[in-house]
C-alpha cells in the first residue's frame, strides 16, 4: 500500500534551517509529485510547493519562494523540504503529501522553532 | 489565482444532512472541478474524501457527497454521526501550478 513515512521532530534557533524527510513506499516514487504542506497551532492547511521527483522540477508558493527547498533522492524514493531563515512562525507540523488530489499523506512532522 | 472561502463552523444532530460550502475565486474556471475535500481529525493528517468535485476514494462512506453549483463547491454529510465530528477543508489548483486550500470548517456533532 502506499506509505508516505516522515523524519522525526525537530527543534530549531532563529535563523536557523530544517530540512524534512519524506520516504515514500508501495508506488513508483518517479511516477508522483510529492507536495508539501504545512499547519501553524490551531490553524488550517497551507500549500508549500511541490516537487516532480521524476526531474526534479520545483514549484513553490510565493508565500515561501526563497527559503524553501524541494529535492528528491529517487535511489531512495526520498523527498526532501529545506525551509531556511527559521522563525517563530515557521513552528508547525510540516506533512508530505502525494499528488493532487492529495491522496496520501505522511504522519507529519514537528517543527518547532524556539530560542 | 484563486481563493478559496469556506465557513468557520457547521453543526447538526446526528442523523441530519450538513453542507459545507467552498466559494472558489478564480480567473481560471476550469480549477472549479478540480476541487477535492479533505477529513482531519485532531493530531492526524488530513485525509481524502472526495475529488474531481464529485468522486470518492475507495473506502470512503457514501455518506460523503461532493457537488458544484457557480462558482461553489460543496461537500455534503448525509446521516451525521458523531464520528463525523472533524474539521473539513476544501482544496483546488489555482493555475501557474500553484495549489490553494480553504481555510477549513469545524464540523461539530451536537
């Protein structure tokens, strides 16, 4: 079946960068894009960008353009989100999902950014 | 691009039929049947529930409904039941490869 399993949660300055990991199982990882979403506390879904891991072709919302990054291992069918230039409003569950509609998604990821 | 507005908050007893709305704000009409709906339980992932406007994923209740009417969309819960308490978001491309969700409705169960 498919499985969208993500690293564990993180801790991170002010300033500094995260990157998530996103290992996807049980589908040709090529075949799918893998988009990125994330939720702040008590709040709704907010689209990222995604990525088509079979040429690594990017699109990033403009809410994040320049401090997001989208890159894919296919030897590992491994997607990967680098978010740099942390801040306090950067603390959120980051998720992976497959596709759109978005129809896996991971367990999710917390990012929790404190001095 | 687009825009996507949904109501806070919709309630109803159990058994009752809710509707929620997704007004979608859009230069590109053609995002209008692409809209899918999404469950999220509190601490969970969302999950899929209805695609294309209308459609549902295997293993999805019928009692999930999708439909379209202008420039709404709307997802509606037949015979409401307590599980189905949930907050439900809408979701569409919005063109220039961009994707946009709705801001979520709290569905409660009275």
């Amino acid at each position: 079946q498919v499985q969208l399993v993500q690293s564990g949660a993180e801790v991170k300055k002010p300033g500094a960068s995260v990157k998530v990991s996103c290992k996807a199982s049980g589908y040709s990882f090529r075949s799918f894009a893998v988009h990125w979403v994330r939720q702040a506390p008590g709040q709704g879904l907010e689209w990222m960008g995604w990525i088509n891991p079979g040429n690594g072709n990017t699109r990033y919302s403009q809410n994040f353009q320049g401090r997001v990054t989208l890159t894919r291992d296919t030897s590992a069918n491994t997607a990967y989100m680098e978010l740099s230039s942390l801040t306090f409003e950067d603390t959120a569950v980051y998720y992976c999902a497959r596709t759109h509609p978005f129809d896996s998604w991971g367990q999710g990821t917390l990012v929790t950014v404190s001095s | 691009q687009a825009a996507l507005t949904q109501p806070a908050s919709v309630s109803g007893s159990p058994g009752q039929s809710i509707t929620i709305s997704c007004t979608v704000i859009t230069s590109d009409v053609g995002t209008y049947d692409l809209v899918s709906w999404y469950q999220q339980y509190p601490g969970r992932a969302p999950k899929l529930i209805i695609y294309e406007g209308n459609k549902r994923p295997s293993g999805v209740s019928n009692r999930f409904s999708g439909s379209k009417s202008g420039n709404t969309a709307s997802l509606t819960i037949s015979g409401l039941q307590a599980e189905d308490e949930a907050v439900y978001y809408c979701s569409s491309y919005e063109g220039s490869l961009n994707y946009v969700f709705g801001g979520g409705t709290k569905v409660t169960v009275l």
